[in-house]
C-alpha cells in the first residue's frame, strides 16, 4: 500500500517538471530541452524556477492545509482564498472567479456553481481534477472518497464533467493502491462513478442550493452524457489514446489514463511533460495515479522539489521533503477526528 506522503510528493515533481514545458509545443520542447526530460528546467513561462510546483501542487497542499482547520468544506475555500489572496504566480480562470463570487459570504460553498452560470454552463477545465487527490491524501476511501472528490472539486468546478471526471479518479486511485491491476481498476472506478448520485451530494453540502437552481437544473440535465463522455475517455486512455493535453477536463483525464499505464514513474510522467500545452497539470494528474500504484519518485527529483508560492501556510523556500510530511498529518489527523466521533 503506497504511503500518501509518497503520492503527494510523486504529484509534485511531476508538476513542478512539467512546470517548464507548459503551454509549449512538443516541437520547441524538443528543440529547447532536447528528446529526454528528466530534471528540473528553466522556462516557466510564470516564471516558477526549476523544482518549483505550480498550482496544481499548491491547491493539493492549500486542500490539506484548509482541512487541518476542522472547519469542514468551508475551512478548505478559507484556505483557497488565503492562497489566492497572497497573488500566486497562476491562478486557473474558473477557480478565480469561483472563489471570488461569495468573497463577501465566505460561509457560501456555491461559488463554483455561480461561476459555472455565470460562464453560460461552458466552463468544463480541469482545475478541480488537478486538485482532486487531496481526497485520497486526506484518508477518504470507499463511498466518503466519491462523495468528497465531488464535492471538492464542485467547490471551484461545478460541470458534470469535471465532478465525475474526479469521482472516477479517485476512486481509481484507491483501487490502485489496494493492489488492483491498471484496467481492472480503472473499471472498479468507474462503478463508483456511475453508482454515485453526485447530484445528490452536491445539494446536501450545500454546493448547489438556493441561489443556484439554475446550475441544479444543468448538472440534472447534463449529468448522464457527463458520465458516459468520461467513460468512453477513460477507455480511449487505457488504449493509449492522447486526442490533446488542453486544459479541457476530459482532455486531461484520458492523457494521464494513457500516460500513466506505463512500465515505470520516468515513462509515465515524461511523455505528459513533453507534450507540452497543459503539461504540468497532465503530468500531476500521472504523478498521483503512480503514486498511487506504488511507484516511487526518483530520488534524484527530492532535494529540490518545492512548492512556487508562499502563502498562510506555506513558504516559497520550504524544501517539500521537510514540511509536507507535518502538513499532511495534522490535515490528516483532523479529517480521522472529525468523521470518527459520533
Ligand atoms: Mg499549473
């Protein structure tokens, strides 16, 4: 079974590679880098140095960090607007504007069902499947896991696709560490997706509510084309199948399927960093589901690796190895706390 801290760091460094090449072609890639990628690299175009972990990373941690508060959900989006309040380097544009719109009502959590109104019900990115593993970190399994991605990821990303797209891989991730082979868990995962009832869950959290029966009305009647597109994507990946590593969810969710199927960490997370276009947040994705398959980070990748922020919490300085591992047990601790007193 893979220890969590070893997930967490795995989803780092693959970010924190991926870091250089994003938003860049696969040709100026290799022109720049070369064909092989396997250290830290100049060239974020946010300027994150070489080691540095972009969003991606620092929402996974600003996750734990907002869970440690014993405050719920509503301690998680306290922790996402300390983060974005300290002006991070990239901040995703749904995720903003999500946690913007109940600024002033900070006890709201339905800011990503405004945003996703307010967006005409288009906005499908994958800033909550790039987060989404905080879930698993945080000690979730089973039926509390599916209910926790989707609520999680709803927080900033409300669309159908998005929710399931982070049902099925967490639960991906759980039957991956229980020892299950990569196909066969895959199709585990999606069983608790098509079993979950997201819709549900997301109004007993209070993620869709009064102010947003519109979004209610849309998720109801997008939530079954939802799950079947995530489906034939998730099936596409495990084919091998990369139709493009946008920031579109599903885009994201089939690239890290298919990259991640492979033999070692390098052949999983290189080919996502050398595909440039979303590439931090494709290989992050790759970086948890082989953690979760227990394979483990090149240590070559661990001296370095940092998070590109500082913020409540967290320092721009701080080398990964030596404060995740208190940030993810007292976030862990509070989690175990709270859903095992009666
Ligand atoms: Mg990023």
């Amino acid at each position: 079974m893979p220890e969590p801290l070893d997930v967490l760091l795995s989803l780092c460094a693959a970010d924190a590679l991926g870091a250089a090449t994003e938003f860049k072609s696969p040709d100026v890639i290799q022109a720049r880098y070369g064909a092989a990628f396997r250290a830290y690299q100049p060239g974020s175009v946010f300027g994150f140095a070489p080691g540095e972990a972009t969003d991606d990373s620092q929402m996974v941690v600003a996750t734990l960090l907002g869970a440690a508060r014993g405050e719920g959900h509503a301690g998680v989006l306290a922790a996402f607007r300390e983060w974005l309040a300290a002006a991070p380097p990239d901040v995703g544009g749904l995720t903003r504007q999500a946690l913007r719109l109940t600024f002033t009502e900070p006890q709201r959590l339905d800011g990503g069902a405004l945003a996703w109104e307010r967006g005409g019900f288009d906005g499908a990115g994958n800033g909550g499947l790039m987060r989404v593993a905080a879930a698993w970190l945080l000690g979730h399994r089973g039926a509390a896991l599916a209910r926790e991605a989707a609520v999680l990821t709803a927080l900033t990303h409300a669309d159908p696709r998005c929710v399931y797209a982070s049902v099925f891989l967490t639960a991906f991730m759980e039957a991956l560490a229980d020892g299950q082979a990569y196909a066969a868990a895959a199709q585990a995962a999606l069983g608790v997706m098509d079993s979950l009832d997201a819709r549900d869950v997301l109004v007993e959290a209070g993620v869709l509510g009064l102010h947003t029966q519109d979004a209610h009305r849309a998720f109801r009647g997008r939530e079954r084309e939802a799950r079947a597109q995530v489906r034939a994507r998730v099936r596409s990946g495990l084919d091998g199948t990369v139709t493009s590593q946008s920031g579109y969810v599903l885009d994201t969710l089939e690239a890290a399927v298919a990259h991640a199927r492979r033999a070692d960490w390098w052949a999983c997370v290189e080919p996502a960093v050398l595909g440039g276009d979303d590439s931090d947040t494709v290989a992050c994705v790759v970086g948890a589901v082989v953690g979760a398959r227990g394979l483990s980070t090149p240590p070559e990748l661990l001296p370095e690796l940092r998070l590109g922020h500082s913020w409540p919490g967290w320092d721009r300085g701080w080398i990964a190895t030596q404060h995740l591992p208190n940030v993810l047990a007292r976030a862990a601790r509070s989690v175990a706390g709270t859903t095992s007193s009666p």
